[in-house]
C-alpha cells in the first residue's frame, strides 16, 4: 500500500504544479490581453484624433489653392501685360514711341537679325 500511496501522492503533487503553473500562464494572459486592449483603444483614439485633424485642414488646402490660382493668375496677366507695354514703349526714332500699325511692335512676329541692328541704330 505504501507503493500505492507513494504514486498518488506523486500524481498529487505534480497535478497541483501544474495546475499552479497554468493558473499563472492565463493571468499573463488576462493581463497582456488588458494591455492589448488598452493599447488597440489608445491607438483607436488617434487615429480619431488624426482624422480630425485631416479634415480642420481641407478648408486651408482649398484656399492656399484658391490663392495659389489667383497668384499664377496674376503673374500671367503681369507677363501679358509688360510684353504689351514693351511692344507700344519700343523707341523709334529719337526716342519717340512707334505707333500702332507702324513698323512692328515685335509682339505680332519676331524681328530678323538685321532688323534688330537698325532698330538699334535708330536708338543711338
């Protein structure tokens, strides 16, 4: 009986290991689950926030847009407008501005060589 007794008690105490050893392995758990879900909350909570972000700055895209448009607009009216002035302020003779319809004002087609060099000389 003493043999009999002897395995029992083995068997006892190797369930009770093991059972203390599986106790402390599902608190691990609940505990690394807890952090988890934490965690997944947390970064649920961000993502939020960013997306809120997001969208308090379209109202400032769309008008850096607008004035990005307006600028590039205005340059190009800019640009139209001093070739203009450039072709009706072009010297003629002694300094005098040439006329509309009179020579050429460059603007409608580009001078030749040649033309250009009179064209200086007449500015001398």
């Amino acid at each position: 009986m003493e043999l009999g007794s002897f395995n029992d008690a083995a068997a006892q105490a190797g369930l009770q290991t093991a059972l203390a050893l599986k106790l402390e392995r599902e608190q691990v758990l609940a505990a690394t689950r807890s952090e988890y879900d934490d965690l997944s909350a947390k970064l649920r909570a961000g993502e939020e926030q960013r997306l809120s972000f997001e969208r308090s700055l379209d109202p400032l895209r769309e008008q850096i847009t607008k004035l990005q448009l307006e600028l590039q607009a205005a340059q190009l009216g800019g640009a139209q407008h001093r070739t203009a002035e450039r072709g009706r302020r072009r010297p003629g003779r002694a300094g005098a501005p040439v006329e509309s319809g009179a020579v050429g004002c460059g603007v409608c087609r580009p001078r030749s060589t040649a033309s250009r060099r009179t064209l200086r000389r007449w500015e001398r």
